[in-house]
C-alpha cells in the first residue's frame, strides 16, 4: 500500500511538472512576460559613441578657446560597453553622415552648418582604444578662429570594427557634436551697477554669461533687479575698445559710445545705455569677468 501511494505520488508530480512547463512555453515565454537563459555563450562586446550620459540623443555642445593655429582636438569618445577594458588595441572606423545635422534641423529649428571644409580627420577616422582602456577619441584638425561667427554641427557613425567578436551599438552608433568656438570676451561675469526702470529700478548685483556670437561680439540676457527676456549684442571694437550695443528684443536709445567701453586690462566692461518700450529703461554699471562659462 505504500509503495503504491509513493509510486502514484510521484507520478503525479511529474504530471504537474510537465503540465507547468507546457503552460510557461505557450503562455510566458510567447508574450514575453519571462525571458529564456542562456548559459551558454558570452555577453556581447559592444562599441557605442556615447556622447550624452542621461539620454540616447547622442547630441553634444563642445566649446574651445579661440585660436589662428592649427588644432587637434579630441571631439568624439568611443567607448566599448564591457564589464572589463579591452584585452587587445581596438580600432573603430567613424565615418562622417551630415544628413545626421540635417535630420536634427529639421527636427528642432535650428541652422547648424556643414563645416567639413574647415577641417580635417586625424588617423583617417579610425580610433583606437587602447588594450586595457575603455574609450578612444574621433580625432580632427582644424583653426578655431575659421569656426567663429556661425553654428556649426558634425555628424558621425560608426562603420566599422577591424578586430572580430564586437559588435556595433543599435541605439548609440550615431552622434552629433556642435562645435562652438570661445571668443576672449566670452565667460561668466559680476555684474553690478544701477537700473533706472518705472516699477523695477534699483541697484543690481548678478550674473551675466556673455556668450560669442562672432570674432569680436557676444550676447548676454539682461539680468539686473529681475530676469528680463532682453538679449543684448556687445561688439568690441579691437582698436578703441569701444561697445557697440544692439538687441534684437528692445530698441536700444542713443548713447554716449566712450561711456560704453572694454578695458582689457581687468577685463570689465563699463555700460551706460538703455531702451524704451513703454517708459525709458536706462542700464549703468560694470560687468567684470569672473570665470569661464
């Protein structure tokens, strides 16, 4: 009598065992709810151009001092998504693809360029990631000053890998970099003086970043008692270090240009200048550099 009910028992749970099994397959692992594992085989080696950490837009501003000379720059990090560094030398080939810049135009408004004629590819766009390393860099040659006064935006993809058993990354094998160049104006600046204004004058103590908008001029957000939406257009001249102020937001009224001036000296620009809208607006004071923006 035992030997029967062990027998029948055990009869009985491999029933459910494979009753539970057929009910995993054509259910779960069909619609997706449960993955299979596998244990044999190694996790894939993937190479990925990896530009932005919070997202895969692959999009990224890099900014460089301005300079006539020659320049190599490393613009682009290619990086191998493994747990470990590479074993051997990698050699990645990124190839340029500006319908990238045009796609991301059309997308967004914006009128980045095509600056493929200001410069040129180090080691013919192939990167090397060092064995025992994780990252290598798209390397280009090119005169920052060539760069100034417009946006320019370079678009690459990875094409291929010369060593076998990597693979390139579905979402981040593409990347665009927007290329801006820092004039000797450009920065964060301590900005302190008066604001004349009917309902919101005072004295004013902030921060201006001056940003380049070609060879000799930047633009900055007027921030003095309150944060305004006026943009103002500085241009120094090179010989006088005189201002010329322009905005595309306000009509600016006339002012007195040799009380409007760059000191190159302690790098401070001095203002005295204002616009109208529906009463006189009337800006005084200093902006010294503080740091780099």
């Amino acid at each position: 009598m035992n030997r029967y009910k062990i027998i029948c028992a055990t009869f009985f749970i491999a029933l459910f065992a494979t009753g539970l099994t057929g009910c995993l397959k054509d259910d779960d692992f069909d619609n997706g709810s449960i993955q299979s594992l596998h244990t044999n085989g190694t996790p894939p080696k993937v190479v990925e151009i990896k530009l932005t950490a919070a997202d895969v837009s692959n999009f990224f501003v890099a900014s460089f001092d301005n300079s006539d000379n020659d320049t190599v720059v490393e613009l682009i990090p290619v990086n191998l998504a493994t747990a470990g560094a590479a074993p051997e030398d990698l050699h990645i080939t990124l190839t340029p693809k500006q319908s990238l810049v045009d796609d991301y135009n059309a997308e967004h408004g914006t009128i980045y360029g095509d600056p493929s004629a200001l410069y040129t590819l180090e080691d013919g766009g192939v990167v090397t990631i060092p064995k025992g390393s994780y990252t290598g860099y798209l390397k280009i040659k090119f005169k920052p000053s060539d760069f100034l006064g417009a946006d320019w935006a370079v678009g690459f993809e990875i094409t291929a890998i010369e060593e076998s058993g990597y693979v390139i990354s579905g979402n981040l094998n593409k990347g665009i970099v927007a290329i801006g160049i820092k004039n000797n104006y450009d920065g964060i600046y301590h900005a302190t003086g008066y604001f004349d204004h009917p309902s919101l004058g005072g004295d004013y103590d902030a921060e201006w970043a001056f940003a380049t908008t070609g060879v000799q001029s930047n633009q900055f957000q007027l921030i003095t008692t309150a944060i305004f939406s006026v943009f103002v257009d500085v241009t120094v001249d090179p010989v006088t270090n005189l201002l010329t102020i322009e905005s595309s937001s306000v009509a600016v009224d006339p002012y007195d240009p040799a009380k409007n001036y760059y000191d190159p000296a302690t790098r401070t620009f001095y203002f005295d200048w204002g616009y109208t809208t529906s009463a006189p607006r009337h800006v005084t004071g200093t902006a010294v550099y503080d740091r780099p923006r």
